[in-house]
C-alpha cells in the first residue's frame, strides 16, 4: 500500500513542477548588426532604450591569432529590439567575454 502511494506521488510529482513561459518570454531573432541608430547613452534622447556592447573578434589575417576589441551603442524604440541586437552581436563577435547590455533612457 506504501510501496503503491510512493510511485503514485513519483509518477504525479513531474507534473507538479511544470513551468510555463511568462508573457515576456520570447524567442530572440538575429538581425542586422547595424540595426537602430548609432548614438551614444549620454546624447540619447528620452525614452529610448540605448544597447552597447563590448566584444572581441579574432584577426581577419591569416598569420596572427590576435584579437581586436569592438565596442558600439545603438538606440532602439523598444527592449525587445535592443535584446534582439544584442543577440546578434554576442553572435558574431564572440572571441572572448562580450559585455551587453540595454539601458532604457528616461
């Protein structure tokens, strides 16, 4: 009877635990690396959401290994676009710890 009521709660308990996606949650998209508009946090207008991001990209030569630092800002209309491009550049310039973030400017 035990035995019975023991797999009965293993067997329910997965069930328990589902967690289902927030309303925010969303799939992120990779666009254009030059997506927004060039600009920079402290000439920004009000009411945007400025995305800058720090990353390292390995040389385009073929004889060295060394790696060039990249860093851009870009504004965005809404969170979801700058989440989006910030995506795409962690994506493309991913030779070492990449810095992102979106800041929204009100």
């Amino acid at each position: 009877m035990l035995l019975r009521s023991v797999l009965a709660l293993a067997t329910a308990a997965p069930m328990l635990f589902v967690a289902f996606p927030s309303e925010d949650a969303y799939a992120r998209t990779l666009t254009s690396i030059k997506a927004g508009e060039r600009c920079s946090y402290p000439t920004a207008p009000k009411g945007v959401f400025v995305g800058s991001f720090l990353g390292y990209e390995e040389s385009r030569f073929n004889f060295t290994d060394a790696v060039r630092q990249f860093h851009t800002q870009r504004c965005f209309a809404t969170h979801k676009a700058c989440d989006n491009w910030l995506y795409t550049m962690q994506s493309k310039y991913d030779a070492g710890v990449s810095q992102a973030r979106c800041r929204y400017k009100g």
